[in-house]
C-alpha cells in the first residue's frame, strides 16, 4: 500500500485546535452533550440506548438507523445506505472501490485533502477549480474538457469546504448530465447539507437525482455530533455499496453500537437540530460583517452560500500563513490558511484564510483578533513596516 503523505490539516489541528484559546476556524456547528441529547430522546430510542446489547453492529449499519437516514431523502432506502465510522472512512473507501491504476478521476479544487490526496494516490487525476471571480462557481465547459476515455470519478463538495458556495442548479443539472453521458460516477460530499444562514437554497442529493450519484453525509457537520463517528453513503448502485462493505471489513468492521443509537435519537429531531445550528450562524454574521467592514484594507469579505464556514481573501503584508501563525501564536486566535488547501492538480487560491460561523461564543475571540490587529497597527500589516 503505498505511504500517504501528511494530512495538512489534521497535522495544523494537532498542533492548534486544543491549545488556541479561541477556535474561530472550525467546521462543525456548536455541539450538544450526551445529556441534552438523550433528553431529545422518544421513550424507545432512549431504552434502545439504555438497553442496548454492546457486541458488534451489522457492517452495513444498524437496519434501523439505515432506514432513519433514508427518511433524509427523497428517494433512498435503507438498502441504499451504508454507514461508515465517520465521513472519511467513506472517502477512502469510494475512492478504493471504484478507481484502480488504469482509471482516471477529476477532482473540483480547492477540497478537503483526501478528496484529492485519495485519487492521486490510485490513479492520474485532474483538478478543475472553483473561480473566486465568479462566485466559487464550476465552469462545466472545463469539466468536460478535462474528461478522459478512462475517468471513472468525480468528487465535488456543495456546500463548499472552505468557502460556503453552493452550485446554481442549472449548473449542477448540466455536470450530472455530463456526468451520466460519459459514465460517470459523482462522490458528492454534502456534509454540509441543512446547515447555514436563513433562507439558503440547497441542492438536492445527488443519490436522489443521479443513478451513480454517491452522497456521503455524516453526523459531524450540520448536526455538530462529530463525537458519534457515523457518517454514510447513500447510492441507488448497491453493487457499489456491496463492495465498499467488503472493503470495510478490513477498515472498521462496523460501527460503534452506542453511537447508532445516538443517531437515531439525533435524526429524530433533525429539524430541531438544524434549526439551532442554522440559528447560530444566523447570529454570527452580522459579526462578522461589522469585523470585515472596519478593516478594508486589510481584507476581502464575502458571504457564504451555505454551510458554517466563509473564505475572506487576506491583502495584508508577509502573506496569509505568516499572519495566521503570528495571530494564534500572539493572541491565541485559530484560523485556517490557504496553505491547508493547496494542490497539486489545479491552481488554487493562496491569499485566503478559512473562518468557521457555527459555534457559540465568538465575541471573545472576534475582540482577541481585533485587539492583534490594533497591536499590530493596520497600516503596518498592509505595508510590513
């Protein structure tokens, strides 16, 4: 098997995510504790947790919590679900069943690494990357041009990881025709699926619309459970599905049983939960908006389409990496450069620098930023004086 190179940004996390006092990067809404969850709970699914029996889970998932995540869309069933320990183990395992060294994939830039990192290691891949000068939209036309005899894949992330863009559907209809024409199978990372400010339109599934479409989903993000290690991919191809199970056997056989009933009792009261979290980063913007607004010229500002996070361009001196490690190391203030998301099959953006909008509790950090910035003395950021 051949070495797989560091995780950017797991490695920038284990060095920063526990220790900044002010964690204004992450990625997942504001969590819920055990407690709160369980007094979520109907009668059943809490004596379903309590009484549970803690031998080992069917590979597929739980039959139940498959059919409670199939309710999450509009044309699943559970037979069409499988459940994964987390989002990732399901990115390795797409990856792994359905590309080998003869195969050819395209990977839409910037993503999260092993979007990318996963088909490079298998197989020739090529980045087509999101225009910052329109939107964080996906030319189609450069897609297709990037098609080969051999492409077997294509991985894509709406609502965007880093920068909250969702795609405009007719856009997202002409890639899956695309799509389909040539063969194509879509890994759609919708992590980020129910989550962000008021009024956000989301796309449909790509499971509900496309026969090849795989929709990974997962409890971390939208739902702020990344402490369940449950994620799962919904596809119509079961044969897909099948082998992918094959293939978890050799990764964690199954999941946590504790946790499957966690989700279920989660998912039950989705609604609930995503209306929280959506609140939050409701209440966050307009933060934000008030801190871009004062500095400039210092940074550029735009909105998310969706999801917990947004993706400000910074135009100061030294460049975005020296200026996110001098601010967590001064103050104590985590953001996530660019550098995280570079690539090595597409350009990609180098000024940026990702904020998270999801969690409680930021006027302490936003007034810890504003404070390096006023020690530091704008005018000198921009001129490195």
């Amino acid at each position: 098997m051949p070495t797989l190179p560091d995780f950017r940004l797991e490695t920038h996390f284990a060095k920063w995510e526990f220790t900044a006092q002010y964690h204004l990067t992450a990625s997942d809404a504001e969590s819920i504790s055990l407690r709160d969850l369980l007094a979520m709970a109907s009668d059943e699914d809490r004596a379903a947790f309590e009484e549970m029996w803690l031998g080992y889970t069917e590979t597929f998932g739980a039959p139940d919590l498959r059919a409670r995540i199939a309710q999450t869309y509009e044309q699943q069933s559970a037979d069409n679900i499988l459940c994964f320990a987390g989002a990732s183990e399901g990115i390795f395992a797409a990856n792994s069943v359905l590309l080998d060294k003869d195969s050819h994939a395209i990977v839409v830039t910037p993503n999260y690494q092993s979007h990318e990192t996963l088909p490079v290691t298998i197989c020739s891949a090529t980045g087509v990357p999101l225009d910052p000068d329109d939107g964080w939209s996906l030319d189609i036309d450069r897609v297709a041009a990037a098609i080969q005899p051999n492409t077997r894949l294509l991985t894509m992330n709406f609502p965007h990881n880093p920068t909250g863009a969702i795609l405009a559907r007719d856009r997202y209809d002409a890639l899956i025709a695309l799509c389909r024409k040539h063969g194509i199978y879509i890994l759609h990372d919708e992590i980020f699926h129910g989550l962000g400010p008021s009024g956000t339109q989301f796309l449909p599934f790509v499971a509900d619309v496309y026969e090849r479409g795989l929709s990974l989903n997962v409890m971390s993000k939208s739902y702020g459970l990344p402490g369940l290690r449950i994620g799962w991919i919904a596809s119509q191809d079961r044969d897909v599905l099948a082998r992918m199970e094959r293939l978890k056997h050799y990764l964690s056989i199954c999941n946590s049983g504790p946790s499957e009933r966690l989700a279920m009792i989660a998912l039950a009261n989705r609604r609930a939960l995503l209306a929280r979290n959506c609140a939050i980063v409701d209440e966050n913007l307009p933060k934000w908006d008030a801190f871009f607004a004062r500095y400039p010229d210092l940074f550029d500002w735009q909105h998310p389409d969706g999801s917990c996070m947004a993706y400000p361009r910074y135009k100061g001196a030294g460049g975005v990496d020296a200026f996110a490690r001098d601010l967590v190391e001064q103050s104590g203030v985590l953001v996530l450069p660019s550098s995280i998301y570079a690539s090595d099959i597409g350009p990609v953006p180098s000024d940026r620098f990702r904020i998270g909008l999801g969690r409680r509790g930021l006027d302490e950090g936003l007034a810890a930023f504003e404070a390096y910035l006023n020690r530091n003395d704008g005018p000198s950021l921009l001129t490195g004086d």
